[in-house]
C-alpha cells in the first residue's frame, strides 16, 4: 500500500497489512521520502543468509530489512554506514521451513 502498489499476498510477518497505517501526529504519506518493496523470497533467503553467514538469527521482516540496508549500501557507496533493525530473534520460526535444512 505505501509503495502505491495495490494490496498483495506475502508471507512476511508484521509488514504490509494491507492498509495505511495512522502515523504518529499524521496521516500524510507525504512524510516518506521513498518505500522500498522486498518480495517473500528474497527476504526468506536473506534471513537464512544472514542467520549463516552472520549468526544474525531472525525471520524474514529482518531479512527485508538487510536486503533494503544493502541495496541502500550500495546506492551511497563507500565511507558510508547504513543502519537497520532486527525485528525478532527468529525462534518463532523453528517450527516452519524458514530456517529447516
């Protein structure tokens, strides 16, 4: 909703409710300098990367996240730094795929 896009179907838990959300003091999306989209897959696999390569154990909101930070990365280039948020520790995804071998 917030890309402009209509509402879809995802399997990322806690983004895109399909609604604008009220934001604090306002209801202007104007406040958004750009929204980036992150599709299932490519947060999936990125949870999973990081959760290998990182130790950085989560589910697949982080994962959007650090695609976003990377691509954000790479947009500003060297001596820059990028900061994100790992939104759960990922242990509520034990009993799914996510993190199965």
């Amino acid at each position: 909703m917030l890309s402009g896009e209509p509402p879809g179907t995802h399997r990322i838990e806690g983004g895109g409710a399909g609604f604008l959300p009220p934001l604090p003091g306002s209801s202007d999306v104007d406040l958004f300098d750009w929204v980036e989209t992150v599709s299932t897959d490519q947060a999936s696999d990125m949870a999973r990367l990081v959760a290998r390569t990182e130790g950085i154990f989560s589910g697949p909101s982080t994962g959007a996240n650090v695609v976003v930070a990377l691509r954000l990365a790479t947009e500003l280039g060297p001596g820059h730094r990028v900061v994100t948020v790992q939104c759960d520790s990922g242990l509520k995804y034990l009993g799914g795929d996510l993190h199965r071998s």
